[in-house]
C-alpha cells in the first residue's frame, strides 16, 4: 500500500468510525527535517498498527517546507503547525491535548518504524497492568542496538554514564557498562527500565492524564528521564520491549546537523542536568552539595566543549584539505 493510498484509507476509517475509535496516536514532532520525516510517515504507512490509529505531526515552525510536503504527500496526517520554534516539549504537549486515541506513542521523526512494533508494544501494554510506558528497541543503521535504556539519572551519571569522559576514554570499565543495561538483558523478553527513549515510546492515555504534560523546562535533553521518573513515582513502571524495533537515524531529526546547533546541544544538555537534579534528586534548595552539582556541570561542559571543539577543528581541516567538490 503507498502512503497516498493509506492516507486516504485513513480519512474514511475516521470518518466513518468516529474519533472515539481510535485506538492509538502516533505523535511525532519535527523541525527542519522535511526529508527524515518523509521516510519516517511512509514507513509507518508500511508497517501500520492493525488497529485504527491517527498520526499527528506537529511542524515546529520549520523554513525548510515540512507543511507543504505533508498536506500534498500524506493528506490523512492531522498536521499542527507551530507559527514559531517551540521545541520539542512544546509540540508534543500540544498533539497530547489533541490526540484521541486509547494509547499514545511519541515517536521522532528520524525513525523507520519496522513490522508490527506498533502492534506489540499495544499487547504487551494491554497484558502488562503496572506498565507506564513501555519503549521499542533502537536499531543504528548498520543494525547494531542503541544505548536507549538506561538507569534514570544519578550524581554518579557525569562520571560514568553516556555522554562522560570517561566512557570515551575507558569504554570498558565496569561503572559505566553497570549503566549499560542492554549488556545484561535477554533480547528476546521485555524488562523494566528506568529511564526509556522516547524516540519510539508508547503508554496508555490514563497514565498520561494522571502523569500530565512533558515539563516544558527540558527543550531535548532529560525529558525522557523526568517523564519516566515521574510514571514511577505515579506507582507505575517503565519497560523495554526488545521484540518491537524501529531504526533510529540519531541526531538526523534537525537538532545536531550543524556546529551551531550542536554547541547548542551541549549546552542545552547541561542546563537539562541542572534542571533535573533541582527537581528530583536534591534534598536541600541551598547547601554545599548543590554548589559543588554546579561546579562539576560547569566543569564537565568545559571538558565536553574542548572535546567537541577539537572534533570540529578536525573536520573543518579535512574538508579544507579535500579542497572544493567538482
């Protein structure tokens, strides 16, 4: 079926069954990917749920055509337009507020969603009565698994969890593969986790009501672990479904495709760190230890942003030297 075909399929489904049928949303935020989201839509027309479903998108005020591309390639996507950059919290809380299924699922639009994950993350939420959320497995290009089940953040994170130095450096020492939860699970069974991506995360719409909005504070980073802190402190739990896959073009999605953007994003993550730990982990507003969570923030961006800053470097004299494509 093409994604023409499929959209019109989906218009009269909707208009026949009424809004009260939908049983899954798929939300999906985009800037500036016009490209990315095409593949990621005609994927999902190729591998639908078998169940009714509607897709939101949510054009976060892109310059590069995504709205037109969407009302003249997929007509039966319900499209929402931001008139100015919101970020990703933002867009997503407004199709939140807009979507009418039974069951909702963030997914990024650098995503190539493959056969029946939409349909097994459905049953295992229906079969699992304490599951929150529950998040696909993320495949890279090649086929290889993405690092996106993690233990939610701790102090212990700066030294030894993704983004740290010392993972770059020792990418084998025991702290920092204990944060690697996909090295000690069987990838044939669900397991609870205690944070998930949500590049493909889906949960029932009465835990989103009871849960609320993404918190609007974290633009990208942390939104994920606050979301997922949040549905455990609700008395739910947060799961990894590995049966369920879809491709994950990290970074693809508009937020890293410049040296701007990405000196942003280092920033931007930073400022997620501080955010998240004022509002889940410190036990006192004012006090030593929020001082000393500030400097090593502070140190740990300068030593990120010296790493960063010499990979461009790099790059910058390569292409130099390639000299100018004929």
């Amino acid at each position: 079926m093409t994604a023409a075909t499929a959209s019109t399929t989906l218009d009269h489904l909707a208009a026949e069954r009424g809004a009260e049928s939908v049983m899954l949303s798929i939300i999906i935020s985009s800037y500036d990917a016009r490209k990315v989201l095409a593949d990621c839509l005609e994927s999902i027309y190729q591998n639908p749920p078998s169940e009714p479903y509607e897709i939101i998108v949510v054009d976060d005020a892109s310059t590069d055509g995504t709205s037109d591309m969407v009302r003249a390639r997929f007509s039966g996507v319900r499209l929402l337009r931001n008139e100015v950059n919101r970020h990703y919290t933002f867009s997503n809380n407004r199709a939140i507020d807009e979507a009418r299924g039974q069951y909702l699922c963030l997914l990024n639009n650098d995503t190539v969603v493959l056969p029946q994950a939409f349909d097994r993350m459905l049953a295992f939420l229906r079969e699992t009565p304490d599951a929150g959320a529950v998040g696909s497995r993320l495949l890279n290009e090649d086929g290889s698994t993405q690092w996106s089940i993690k233990p939610l953040p701790d102090l212990g994170a700066a030294l030894f969890g993704e983004r740290s130095i010392m993972i770059r450096m020792f990418p084998n020492n025991p702290f920092s593969r204990r944060r690697i939860l996909h090295l000690d699970r069987d990838m044939t069974k669900p397991s609870a986790a205690g944070y998930i991506s949500s590049a493909a995360k889906m949960m029932p719409r009465r835990v989103v009501d009871k849960v609320g909005h993404l918190d609007n504070r974290f633009a990208i980073y942390h939104v994920d672990a606050d979301y997922c802190k949040r549905i455990v402190d609700a008395g739910y739990k947060c799961y990894y479904l590995p049966t369920a896959a879809v491709v994950h073009l990290n970074h693809k999605g508009g937020t890293m495709v410049s040296p701007t953007r990405r000196f942003r994003s280092l920033l931007t993550f930073h400022e997620a760190c501080y955010v998240y730990y004022c509002k889940h982990m410190q036990r006192w507003p004012r006090g030593p230890l929020r001082i000393a969570v500030v400097l090593a923030l502070a140190c740990h961006f300068l030593c990120q942003l010296a790493v960063q800053g010499s990979g461009e470097l790099v790059s910058l004299i390569r292409a130099h030297a390639k000299g100018p494509a004929n």
